[in-house]
C-alpha cells in the first residue's frame, strides 16, 4: 500500500506539504505507525508562505463574486412621452425632448436607479411646473404608475407585457 502526502491548509489554499515523503507501507497492521510518523512530520513542517498576497487574494475573490452574481447592466432605454388630448389646455409648455433616453434621468439619491417619481418631476421640469409636480399622473399601458417604482421594473415588466398581449403580429 503506498501513502500519499497530506494536504496542509495555508490562508484558505490547499498545498500538498513539501516536508511530507510518501512511505511504503507493506503490512496493513502497521497503520498506526504510519500515521504517527505522518502526524510527527506535519508537527514539524514549517509553514509555508501564502500563494496569495492580501490585494491578489481580494482581487481574485471580488472576479469570483462578479461571475457567480454579475453586476447590472444600466439600460439603455428610450421614453416615449404623449400628452393627452384632454389635458394640452392645462399644461401649456412643451417637452423638449422625446424620446427621452433614460441615461438623462438623474435618480433623487445617487446610489439608486431612476424611479418613476424622477420621471414625474423631469416632465413637470420641462414644463415649468416644477412646485406642482404632484398634478402629474404617469400611466404606462393605461395604468397609473406608483412613484416607487423602478422604470427598469416597468419596462421589463409592465411594458414587455403590455407589447406582447397586444402584438398584431402572428408567430
């Protein structure tokens, strides 16, 4: 029977100790021995140097984390707007741009995404209504939206939807 060296466990890598010799071992009743004289050799081996400095160690776990959950990708979306008909008498100004792409919609807090409150108050913006925001309803597939809600959410799911119940064409 032939005894391979064990593994020693360094800063979370796995080597096979160096200080380690395989040994043969004819007799099964001399177990006990082997393991003895394996145990005395890992008392005494010297630590080995990690493989893996601190910063390459991170690095390495920030790729990993990357891979099994990526980050978003931003979107890059473009709204439509349209006023309707009923309303052209009580908001007079004009939006300047549409389609308004969704990269130039700045979130009310920098670490979240762009909401439908932001949409709101871009819209009440163009039209110089900016103290009356709250006058504005925005509906999507003729559905008021909640302000909370994230334009991402709306269009993946609301809108995709929405676009596919009334697709004309036949698949």
């Amino acid at each position: 029977q032939y005894e391979y060296p064990r593994t020693v466990v360094v800063a979370g890598v796995t080597r096979p100790s160096t200080a380690l010799q395989p040994q043969q071992n004819n007799n099964n009743n001399k177990t006990t021995a082997t393991t003895t004289t394996l145990t005395k050799q890992l008392s005494q081996s010297q630590p080995l140097p990690p493989l893996l400095t601190t910063s390459a160690e991170q690095s390495l776990l920030q790729s990993i984390q990357n891979v099994i959950s990526p980050p978003k990708k931003p979107l890059n979306l473009k709204i439509f707007m349209r006023r309707a008909p009923t309303q052209e008498e009580f908001f007079r100004g004009s939006l300047q741009r549409n389609p308004i792409s969704l990269s130039n919609l700045s979130a009310q807090t920098p670490s979240s995404e762009v909401t439908v409150r932001d949409l709101r108050q871009y819209i009440a913006d163009q039209l110089q209504m900016s103290e009356t925001a709250e006058l504005i309803e925005v509906l999507c597939a003729n559905k008021i939206l909640n302000l909370e809600l994230k334009l991402r959410v709306v269009h993946q799911v609301l809108w995709k939807q929405h676009l596919l119940e009334n697709s004309s064409s036949v698949f």
